[in-house]
C-alpha cells in the first residue's frame, strides 16, 4: 500500500520560509517521478515543481529561484525548500508519486501543468502566506 504523507505547512509573512516533506511508504523509488502541486481556492491545481529519479527538478517559472526540490532515497523523503514566499503562494500544496521517466516526468508537471499519469497522492498540506 503506497502512502504519501505531507508535513510542514503553515502561515507566514510574505518574504518568509516554508519547508514542507513528503514521506512516501510502499513505493518504488526506481523509475519514479515525484512532483509538488498546489491549488488555491477557486483555482485549478497546477504543479509547481517536479523531480525525476536522479533527483534533478524543474520548476514552473513562478517559483524558480524561491523553491528547491530534492530527495532523500534512503528516507524515501520529498522535500520542497520555499523561500522569498508571496501571498500568491497560498494553496493547498500536494506531494504526488507515478511512474514516469525523466522527460515525461518534468514535462507532464512543468511544461503541460497537468497530473497525468501521478497515481498517488498526499493529503495536502496548507501554505498561507500573508501580506
């Protein structure tokens, strides 16, 4: 049984820091492709960055430069490193898993926005930054 677990959200200023983790259990960490997605209230869920099995991650431009990726494999932990928060940064933020190779992986969640081919997720966690 896959599990994905977030943890780490909270309220900040705007110009503060979050740093949010996502332990995964049951979970082939082989050929996967983890992504960070968020949605804000009355708006579609969008991703925000993804990491493919060599731990290498892209962003959407929005965040690039405030948000870091990365992976722990021996902790089979997520984790999303944000800075330079703005009040446009507030959303429900989800760590998912699938089963998509490196290209595949950064495209589906950056260049097209889209989940597709993400079968696990999280419970979310909420991130609100104020003004």
């Amino acid at each position: 049984q896959v599990q994905l677990v977030e943890s780490g959200g909270g309220s900040v200023q705007a110009g503060g820091s979050l740093s949010l983790s996502c332990a995964a259990s049951g979970y082939g960490w082989g050929n996967s492709c983890m992504g960070w997605f968020r949605q804000a209230p009355g708006k579609e869920r969008e991703g925000v960055t993804a990491i493919d099995s060599d731990g290498y991650a892209t962003y959407i431009d929005s965040v690039k430069g405030r948000f870091t990726a990365s992976k722990d494999n021996a902790k089979n932990t997520l984790y999303l490193q944000m800075n330079s928060l703005k009040p446009e940064d507030t959303a429900m933020y989800y760590c998912a898993a699938g089963h998509l190779e490196a290209i595949k992986c950064h495209m589906t969640v950056v260049a097209a926005g889209t989940s597709e081919g993400f079968g696990y997720w999280g419970q979310g966690t909420q991130v609100t930054v104020s003004s």
